[in-house]
C-alpha cells in the first residue's frame, strides 16, 4: 500500500513549506461527506500523530491515518494548473464514481 506526490506536487508543498516557515509535510485523509460518500481532506503537519504512515516522494513527506489508506492506496497527489486555476488534483485508481461537482467520491 502506497501513496505518492507528483514531482510537481512535491515542489509545490517544499515552497509552500519554506515560505510558511514550519511544518514537516502534508496529511491526505478521506471523511464522509458529499452527495458521493467521501471527501478528500489535505492539511499540512506541523507534528506527526504517533499512528500515522508516513511516505515520502521527492523529499516530501506525506502522512495518512490507518482508516483512510484502503480508500487512497496506490492515490497520487498531482498539482496541475488549468486554465487560470491551479490546485491539487487526486488521481485514485479506487474511485468508482464522483459527485458533479468533483467534490466528493465513492469507492
């Protein structure tokens, strides 16, 4: 079980860390929500809980709990730029179905 950062990701948390002046990385985790079941939830770690798992992509560190990883194993977090927007984008091979609004999932 894994989860991964695009290179572009990964660049884009380091400066994001740098510039904010802590932090040891980022948590992606999943909760119920949405008209689909699940959301995506992403914060930075400034302490890592003592049952996270930890992976680390291009120098960067990112933290899940134990709940979340069936629903985002093998998840790569890309950062893409569209247009005028930029964001995270989730590419998770466990997504079966999403809300129209790209809010929320189901697996």
């Amino acid at each position: 079980m894994a989860l991964t950062l695009s290179e572009k990701a990964a660049n884009h948390v380091a400066n994001f860390l740098a510039k904010r002046g802590k932090g040891v990385g980022v948590r992606l985790a999943v909760k119920t929500s949405g008209c689909s079941g699940m959301a995506y939830k992403l914060e930075f770690v400034d302490t890592p809980i003592p049952d996270d798992l930890v992976f680390e992509s291009f120098g960067v560190k990112l933290f899940t709990d134990a709940k979340s990883l069936p629903y985002l194993d093998g998840t790569e977090l890309d950062f893409v730029k569209e247009g005028l927007n930029e964001g995270f984008k989730f590419n998770n091979p466990n997504v079966k179905n999403e809300c129209g609004c790209g809010e929320s999932f189901n697996v």
